[in-house]
C-alpha cells in the first residue's frame, strides 16, 4: 500500500478530536510505556501532555542519549538558485515576487562549495527553487559528481522527481533526499499553493516514496509549521515517519521541524508554533521514533537552539545563506527567508562542545558501500 492509500483512512478533522479528547492519563500510558503507538503520538501531541513537558524532556534526552550519543551532525545549505514556476504564498522565491533571480553556474556553486568546506563542513544540502528547465537533473548530476570529492555526504532539497531521476542523482553521489509536505491539509495546501506544479498533492506525498525506491539512504520528511494545526500536522507526519520507517528500512528517515519565517511576500501564518509547542512536537517525535534523526536548522532563534538540543536533535545546520551565492559571491541574489541564527559555524560547534555534546562533520563516506 502507498502513503497516498493509507492517508485516505485518516481524515484531518477525525484526527484532530482524537488529539483533543486525549486525558492525562493518556499522556502518562504514552509516557511510561516501554513500547509506543501512533495513539500514544496522539496523546503526547494533545493539550492534556502540556503539563507533562518537563517529563517529556527528560524522556526524550534520555532516549536520545541511548541511541544517539552526545552527537550533533552538523550539515550546510547551498542554494543553487531561487527560480521558481511555483507560487507558494509562504515563500520569498513565490515566482510573482519581484526579487533578483539567480542560478549558479557550476563554477559559481564550486566556489560556494569550497566556502563551506572551509568552514568545516563535509554534509552539504544542495537547495533550489523548482525551476526543472533552469536546474535540470543533468546539472544536479554534473555538480554532485564535483563535489563528491570534497563532501562525504550530498542531499538535495530541489522539486520532486520521478524515481528514475532519483536514481541518475543517487549514482552522481547523491545520497540524501529532503521534502517537505508543507502541510497535510488538503485544503489548506490548495489555499497556499495556487499554480505551478506543485499544486500536486498526491505527487509530492508520494516523493519520498520514490525517493525509497530509489535507494536514497537519507530520507527528510517534515510540515511546515505555521500552515495549520501544528498537532495535526505531527500527527500526519508522524503517521508519515512511520510509514516510511516500515517500508524503506535502509533508508534513514529524519524529520525536520521548520517553523515559518519572515520572507518577501509578507505571508503571516494562520497558525503561529510558539517555542513551547515546537518542544512539544520535538520530544512527542523523539519518544515515538528513537531512530529517526530530529533536524533543527537556523530558522530558529540561537538561544533556542541551544535548549531544543538536548530533547533529541541529531542534527544542525550553522552559519547558513539563503541565497544562491550568498556564502562568498558578492552578486548574490535575494534570499528564500531570513534566518534567525546567525552565529558562525564555529560558535555553534563551540557550542555543542560546551554543552558536553560532540559536533560531527562527517559521519559517513561513500567509500563504506564501495568497500
Ligand atoms: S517553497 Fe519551493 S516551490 Fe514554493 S515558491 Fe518557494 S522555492 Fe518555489
């Protein structure tokens, strides 16, 4: 059975009384038990867990600790354009704002590329807006085999491929795969997405799929928090995570928590995620998936980042531009959104370090499959 398929069996507003009719006593069967369900995510994303966060904390660091260690892998952003045939109402590269358009030549993102691996990094994100004629998978291709000399790990957050193109970026020296459902609300999805290609509900529910078949190692799922209702929307990536966990066990599912931010086109969230709730869903994830990686990028404020740490994130990014060019060309181009936290790399990983945590550069070489 697909995503798209089972999905049909949960309805939004179902779902939703089911989070609001959970007890206290819910919450503690969920929280003291050893092993956890898609009910008991329900229970720890209700409103009735809210006086048991400090409890939640604890739990998910200690869950984290076991299977992770004090580790936090640290990975970079490279934005290779801000293109866009989509008109997302959230985004700065929304196709009708008028802002500088750039994409970079292969040149321009080795020279990029060599900024961040100078900052330490060895896992790069190769980020664009969906502009397929503009970013063919041919140039996807082309790059990824430049920089997998100097980058032990490259995933992409582009537009949603068939599984073949997948596989094409994957022998580049592709290995990681990021996509966003932005939210799981039809409706709403409709609402915020009013042209372009990715209008398409169902094809890019079914991206990580593709991404599944074609053997990503890394898969990174997530909901754009700010959308719609951010336990609902747990609630379905949960229902996602676990999904995907079952069927692509190879592959490493992930799942990020990106809060909307401030960005052309002035898009104010309908449902603002304060910090409370965003702990919430991040230790409600951690208890309900010990093995997935938790991901917290610099959308979020420094002294944020900081405390969500210990709760159960694996991974972070530093010192991130948003912009194609914007880590070392002097003609960059405009950005997606404004980050929050601005701190160097080196200050996040001083950081990690000073919180008794180990920040990782690499953690994987593709020369492990070829041995
Ligand atoms: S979110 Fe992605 S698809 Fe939508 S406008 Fe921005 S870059 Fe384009």
């Amino acid at each position: 059975m697909s995503f798209a398929d089972k999905i049909k069996g949960y309805n939004w507003d179902t779902v939703k009384s089911a989070i609001l009719a959970k007890t206290a006593d819910d919450v503690r069967r969920a929280l003291y038990t050893d092993i956890r369900t898609y009910n008991d995510l329900l229970a720890l994303l209700s409103p009735a867990a809210e006086p048991f966060i400090e409890d939640m904390a604890q739990q998910a660091h200690r869950t984290t600790l076991r299977r992770f260690g004090k580790i936090i892998q640290m990975y970079a952003p490279l934005y290779v354009s801000n293109k866009c045939s989509n008109s997302c109402l959230y985004c700065g590269f929304n196709r009708t704002n008028k802002i500088d358009r750039k994409t970079l030549t292969e040149k321009e993102v080795m020279q990029e590329a060599e900024t961040i691996y100078n900052s330490g990094f060895r896992h790069i994100l190769l980020v664009s807006g969906e502009a397929p004629k503009d970013v063919p998978v041919s140039y996807f291709c082309r790059i990824a085999q430049s920089l997998k000399i100097f980058f032990s790990s490259i995933s992409i957050e582009i537009y949603p491929m068939d599984t073949e193109e997948y596989k094409s970026l994957i022998k580049s020296g592709v290995d990681g795969l990021t996509v966003y459902q932005e939210t799981y609300n039809r409706t709403t999805y409709r609402q915020v997405h009013p042209a372009g290609k990715k209008r398409d509900y169902k094809w890019r529910l079914m991206t990580p799929d593709r991404g599944g078949i074609a053997g990503f190692r890394r898969i990174n799922i997530g909901a754009l928090l700010g959308l719609s209702d951010w336990r609902v929307e747990g609630a379905f990536t949960g229902l996602h995570a676990i999904y995907l966990m079952r069927k692509y066990w190879q592959s490493l599912i992930s799942i990020s928590f990106p809060r909307l931010r401030p960005a052309t086109g002035g898009y104010e969230p309908d449902y603002p995620v304060n910090d409370s709730a965003l702990a919430q869903l991040i230790c409600a994830f951690r208890l309900l998936l010990p093995d997935a990686g938790l991901v917290i990028s610099t959308r979020e404020p420094e002294l944020l980042r900081n405390n969500l740490m210990p709760l159960g994130i694996t991974q972070m990014s530093a010192g991130s531009r948003t912009s194609p060019g914007g880590y070392s060309l002097e003609a960059h181009a405009d950005n997606q959104f404004e980050i929050s936290d601005i701190r160097s790399p080196e200050d996040v990983a001083r950081m990690i370090t000073s919180s008794g945590y180990e920040p990782v550069w690499k953690d994987w070489d593709k020369a492990f499959l070829e041995g």
